[in-house]
C-alpha cells in the first residue's frame, strides 16, 4: 500500500477540479492508495469537509492561497498589492512547514497537487526529498492568475529533481514543457464510469451553459451571440446560465447587458446546482464557450449523458473535438470560433429536431466512454505512481 497526500485548492465542493480529483480518488483506493487529504483553511472550508466525510479520508486542513500574484480588479486591490502579496507568501511559507511536518511523521510516499496555482504541496515534498506531482488543470497566465514569482519558476520547478506532473490535455503540456516532457504524462479527467448506453430521457427546449459565471468561461460571448440570435426568430429558445458568479462585478455587468439587450424574459441566472446531471439531460444543447479552457470537464459530462454540444473550437475543448474526430472520423459536437459562428450554430439548433444531431450525440458518447471514464484515469494515475516509487526505490 501506498501513502499519498493530497493537496486541494478550493472549498468549494461542486468545482470541476475537485469533481475530477474526487472521481480519481475513488479508483486510486481501490487500487490500494491510501490517502490523506489536505485542504486550505478559508471560508467555506466546513462544505468540503462536509463533502469529503462520505468517503471516510483522513483530511488535514492547514492555512494557504494560491502561489500567485493578487488580483487587480478595483482600487482597493491596487492599494492592498504588496501587503496582499505579503501575506500570501509568508502564509504559505508556514503552510508548507507545518504540511511537511505532519507528511513527515505520516510517513507519506509522494504528494499530488490537484492544481498547479498551488506550491505548498511541492514546498513540503522538496524538504522531505520525496517525490512530488502538479496535476496541471490551467493555463495559468493565459488566465489572468500569475505564477509567483513568474511562469518561468514554475516551470524550472516541473524539471526538479522528483518533480513530475500530469496534465489533463496535451495542449497544457505543450504550454508548459514544450518538448521536454520526460516527466510528465497526459492523463485525461475520468467523468463517469464506464456507461452500458446513454441515459435515456425527453429532451426540453432551452440552451444550456454550465459553469462559473466569468470572462474565463466566455458567458460574456456567449450572450452576445445569443442576443444576436434572439434579434432573428421570433420564438427563441430560452438560455439557462448554472454556475456560481464568484465575480460580483461580472455578474451585474452580465446582467446590465441581458436588461439593456431586452432579454430578462429569456435568459434564467440559475446560480450553483447540484443537479447539473438533470439539466444534461434535458438540455437540448449546452454551449462550451471558454476562450482557454484547460479541459472542459462539463463537455463530456454532457456527451456522457447525451446532450448536443457546441463547443469553442480551442484549448481543451478542441483537443476533445479532434480526439472525437481521430477516433470516430467525424466530428462529435458543432465547433465554431467567432460570435457570429456561435450565432448561426444557435440558429441551427433551434431550426432542426433533437433527432437531427442523433449521429453527433452518439458518436460523442462512444468516444467519451472510450477516452474519459473514471476506471482508465485511475488506472493511468496509479502506474504512473508505481513506476516513481519504483524509480525512487531503485534509485
């Protein structure tokens, strides 16, 4: 049996990194991983608890933020800089100290950090001279959260010495590595276990968007398409936004643009659900428009449960499409890169029959249950634990 120490990044339970890192964990222990848990203490921290205590995990909640410079949003940001930056880094030296003493008598094998915005779980491992993985979720800079102190320290950092990573597409390890990837794999999310068939169920007419409520995510192209699409038919399909708004700024300037656009009757803020399944289900098509996404967990959750995609073609989600492409020889989901792409393909949508796309929703299950089951990313997670700890042991 080997012991591993998670570190988390979020407190929040309904994250498409911590849905992933939750779906991994549970093939890990059936392969004999025994894990602990740490997570930060920060507002919220009791939900993540409270969602982990099911699956019965020791857990270590210790102080630590993000390892990248603060946001500039508002004034008080750009005076609040340096103290913010301050304090972040001397919160999480201690973190890191505290983290490596308790790893230390746990007598842990290796450390996982489920993000790569996280050191504290590096920090430890390097003062223990245990192996250590960043699980690269995000392009980080491309995003607007900047590595501390640059990109390039954290890339020095993935060539260190028992310094490995996995990356959830091969794009992000282009990003970050290039063509020295001697330590690093491509090990794709695991989204469900692997399905008999897809689920059946009535499809309902509205369009769908899942996930966080900002720029990264592209909701503000989105609902520029779709007002351009609600100004050409006169009965449009309604729009359903379900994600929490972390963003207030965001929020109310997404919410000036539905007012002034005169589409409050249409477009529905749904806020954070836990029932993101049932809208999958009765969706008749969910819109992918984040402009650098790193993965796209919510595209094959929707393919898993037979939902039309549109996706941007770009970043995570267009390796999905190309993926889908190389192994079906067809496309899996409508592809689009501008907003007037976007427009035309909401259009599409409304003027055809659910029934009209039954070869692209099949085609994109098969390949989603081939490539993104929870078993094949658990199984890919543990031989690559395996061959470090061997290569520790035979070192």
């Amino acid at each position: 049996m080997m012991r591993v120490a998670y570190v988390l990044c979020t407190t929040k339970a309904l994250t498409g990194s911590h849905i992933a890192f939750k779906n991994m964990l549970k093939g890990l222990t059936q392969r004999g991983v025994d894990p602990i848990v740490v997570i930060p203490r920060y507002k919220g921290t009791q939900e993540l608890l409270d969602d982990l205590q099911p699956l019965h995990l020791e857990t270590f909640v210790v102080p630590f933020r993000f390892n990248i410079y603060p946001y500039l949003h508002t004034k008080k940001d750009y005076l609040l800089f340096f103290p913010k930056l301050v304090a972040r880094y001397l919160v999480n030296k201690w973190g890191a100290m505290r983290l490596a003493s308790y790893l230390k008598k746990k007598k842990v094998d290796l450390v996982h950090t489920n993000v790569s915005v996280v050191n504290i779980g590096y920090s430890a491992a390097k003062k223990l001279g245990i192996p250590h993985i960043y699980h690269i979720r995000e392009y980080g800079d491309r995003i607007g959260m900047h590595y501390f102190p640059s990109k390039q320290s954290f890339v020095n950092g993935l060539h260190a010495p028992l310094s490995h990573s996995i990356c959830i597409t091969k794009d992000i390890q282009n990003y970050f590595l290039g063509s020295d990837i001697s330590s690093s794999r491509v090990i794709y999310d695991g989204v469900y276990p692997q399905q008999v068939c897809i689920p059946s169920g009535e499809r309902e007419p509205f369009i769908l968007f899942v996930g966080r409520v900002e720029a990264t995510k592209g909701v503000d192209q989105l609902l520029e398409a779709y007002a351009d699409y609600v100004r050409q038919e006169p009965s449009p399909l309604p729009l359903h936004i379900v994600g929490d708004a972390p963003k207030p700024a965001f929020r109310e300037k997404m919410e000036t643009f539905v007012a002034d656009n005169n589409l409050s009757a249409l477009v529905h803020f749904e806020g954070q659900s836990d029932e993101v399944t049932c809208w999958m289900r009765k969706a008749k098509v969910l819109v992918i428009p984040s402009p650098a996404e790193g993965f796209g967990f919510c595209m094959p959750e929707a393919m898993f449960n037979g939902c039309l995609v549109i996706a941007r073609d770009t970043g995570g989600t267009k390796e999905q499409l190309d993926n889908g492409l190389h192994l079906t020889g067809q496309d899996i989901a409508l592809r689009y890169t501008t907003t007037k792409e976007l427009t035309a393909l909401l259009q599409d949508v409304h003027r055809h029959p659910i029934d009209y796309y039954k070869a692209y929703t099949d085609r994109a299950f098969n390949t989603v249950n081939s490539l993104y089951t929870q078993e094949r990313c658990a199984e890919e997670v543990f031989k690559l634990y395996q061959q470090i700890i061997n290569d520790c042991t035979n070192a």
